[in-house]
C-alpha cells in the first residue's frame, strides 16, 4: 500500500517474478497440500475486537487523489483504524517518525490537539486506531540491535503521544529477506527478522494483553512460501520469498489479526496446486484458505505453517477499481465470504474447511472507499449486519 493508488514498480516486479515461477524449472515447487499434515492452530484469542471487523487504512500522513478525511469523519463501519504511515528516518536507522499530513498538501487537516481528541472518541465508541509503519515508500530494516532498541523506543514514544491502540506492520518492496543458509522459519538466523521478532514482542511486553498488533504482508511474502522460501539451497531464489513467515509464526500467540494483502499480485500456487490470479473471488479464497489450513513451506512436509485461528484472519481488499489492481467487486466479496464462512457459492475452488469465525475484511483504503461512495464498507454492513 502506498499513498499513490496502486504501488507501480514493485507491482510490476512482482507479477514478473511470479510469471517467471511457471517456466524456472531450478526451483524446488510443492508437491503435497496442507492437509496431508495439518498442525495446530495458535491458541491465544485476540482481544476486545467486534465478531466480524472491519479494518481499513486512513491516509494521515499523505494526500492523493482520494482526499483527506480528518480522523473524526471516518465513518462508524470501520472498527481498526490503520494510520498510513509512520516511516523510518532511514532504512536501517530504526528511529520511526509519524506526522499529520502538512497543510500545503492537506488543506483541511486537523490540528495535532484534535486528532488526539478523535482517537479518544473513536476508542470510546469501541474502535482501534493503530499506526501503520512501512508503507511502499518506508523500508524499515533492523539490522541491528541498536537500530532493534530505536524502533521500540521510537514507536512507543508515537503510541504514547497519540494515545494509540497498537501497531500495523506493513514493511513492503525490500524491507524483509532471509539472508543465505536460514532456511527454516522455525529458527530464523537473518539480523532483520530476529530483531523485528524481538522489537514486537517488547512492544507487546509493555502494554500488555490489550495491544493491538496487526500485519499486512504481501502475498510475495506469506503464500508464495508455499513454493518458495528465501534464496533457497541454490541461493539463485529471490530471498524475499515467504520472508513473512518467521515473524508470523514467531508472533502468532501475540497476533491481533493478518490482513495479506490479496491485491497488486502476480500469480500464486494454491493449495490446489494450481496457479490463482487476481481478478474474481477464486484468488482471495485461495489465499486465505491457505492462511487457515495451513502449508509446508517450500513443499517440505516436515516444515509446516500452521494454520492461523479464524479470529485472526481479514481478507485485504482494494475498496475500489482506483484503489490497486485486483478489484473485486461488491457480488465477488460476498461470495468469497459466503465460500470461507459458510462452505456456499465457492466456484471452481474447492476450500479445505469452513470458517465462520474468520474475523472480516481489511480495505486499502477508507479513503478510496469514502471517495467511491462506501460501496465496501456498505458490502461489509450488509453482509455481518
């Protein structure tokens, strides 16, 4: 997600490196599906969020086309309340910095004093508002214990101040690889995802069983390590690969929810060992019942990925044709939610369960859906009631 509409360079990267997966005969593919040896489910519930939730991104930092929309006229519907984007001084820094969108870009944004009053009056009406870090243009790397301890110290001190809930992790492009020779997600040795591991649990540490913790990866880096994980034994693969998955399974009793983004996608193998695209609801229930049944990564049946709980998992969604690529529309997302909540109206794709505690919809972004009309979150509304 970025504040432009549709994130144009690594989109263009991604799709290239997934069509190239169906002709790259030197790379390890997945032979066997999910259910040939489910594993557990983690077993902490996240807290005080609403049955079914609906999450979307606000852009607080920035402006596009869609308009600025100051904190207090997001409407009732949204229940997690991303702010879009906290960024890093550098890449490597680890010192995080969020601001308000200034004014020669925002004309109507609010003063600091009321954007803090409107966090408090979204959390009295039972709401979450969290700070999205990342973002297409923030690459955050921690690559070492000093960069580890400044990103801790410096989320905290934006927590802090706006009186927030949490945080959402949306590192995109190149924050995220595994170094050669780390090849189980297990056990994870690359300076990056150790530190992120640590950052996140200290922060969880400090607030307590009421933080909010949610991430937004790409299917780049969840689902595509159901063929690929990191640069491989051959160290040819590109070491992106399923890079999310040590810090999902590292944090899974910790996680508030795992929004993938199923948009701005090259194709992904299911597990149906068919290739999925974007475009109609077949992608998104593939992809999520991957995140529900759980996967062998890189197709090793003894490195499983165990299945997130329901309660855990939001489909991401554009909330509009403006929004990114991979648009569904309004009829393509209800028949994915009838599909993965009620076993109906699945099509050619044929789920490994049925989950109608799945938590709900993530949208990029309210204020795409705002500028389109609410058709997204009128969908949602309708669809849980």
């Amino acid at each position: 997600m970025e504040p432009t509409k549709r994130r144009s360079p690594y989109t263009r990267l991604l799709a290239a490196f997934a069509a190239a997966l169906l002709t790259t005969g030197g790379l390890v593919a997945a032979s066997q599906t999910a259910d040939a040896a489910p594993a557990p489910a983690s077993t902490t519930a996240s807290a005080a969020l609403p049955d079914h939730a609906l999450v979307g991104y606000v852009h607080a930092s920035f402006a596009n086309g869609s308009g600025y929309i100051p904190l207090a006229d997001v409407p009732d519907s949204w229940d997690v309340i991303d702010l879009a984007f906290a960024e890093p001084t550098s890449p490597t820094s680890g010192q995080i910095n969020f601001s308000l969108c200034p004014t020669s870009e925002c004309p109507n944004v609010e003063s600091a004093d009321a954007f803090k009053a409107a966090v408090k009056a979204k959390q009295a009406e039972g709401k979450k508002v969290l700070v999205s870090i990342g973002g297409a243009n923030g690459k955050v790397q921690l690559t070492t214990t000093a960069a580890r301890d400044a990103f801790v110290a410096s989320v905290s001190d934006i927590i802090d101040t706006y009186g927030l809930d949490g945080v959402d992790i949306d590192f995109e492009n190149d924050s995220l690889s595994l170094d050669a020779g780390d090849s189980d997600f297990r056990a994870p040795t690359t300076p990056a995802i150790v530190n992120l591991i640590s950052a996140l649990k200290s922060l969880k540490a400090k607030y307590g069983s009421g933080f909010q913790l949610t991430m937004a990866p790409e299917t780049f880096f969840v689902q595509l390590g159901y063929q690929f994980y990191g640069p491989g034994a051959s160290g040819s693969q590109d070491p992106r690969a399923g890079a999310y998955l040590p810090v999902i399974y590292a944090l899974r009793d910790d996680l508030t929810l795992l929004t993938v983004q199923e948009y701005n996608s090259g194709p992904i193998m299911g597990l149906d060992n068919q290739f999925h695209t974007m475009g109609g609801a077949d992608f998104p229930i593939a992809m999520t019942d991957m995140l529900l049944t759980g996967f062998p990564v890189a197709g090793d049946t003894s490195r499983m990925f165990p299945a997130l709980r329901p309660d855990q998992v939001a489909i991401g969604l554009p909330a509009s044709a403006n929004a990114g690529g991979g648009y569904i529309d309004p009829a393509a997302v209800t028949q994915t939610l009838d599909c993965l909540t009620k076993g109906t109206n699945c099509g050619t794709y044929a789920p490994h369960g049925t989950w109608p505690g799945m938590r709900g919809l993530m949208a990029w972004s309210v204020n795409w859906d705002v500028f389109g009309g609410n058709a997204f979150a009128n969908n949602f509304d309708a669809y849980f009631g």
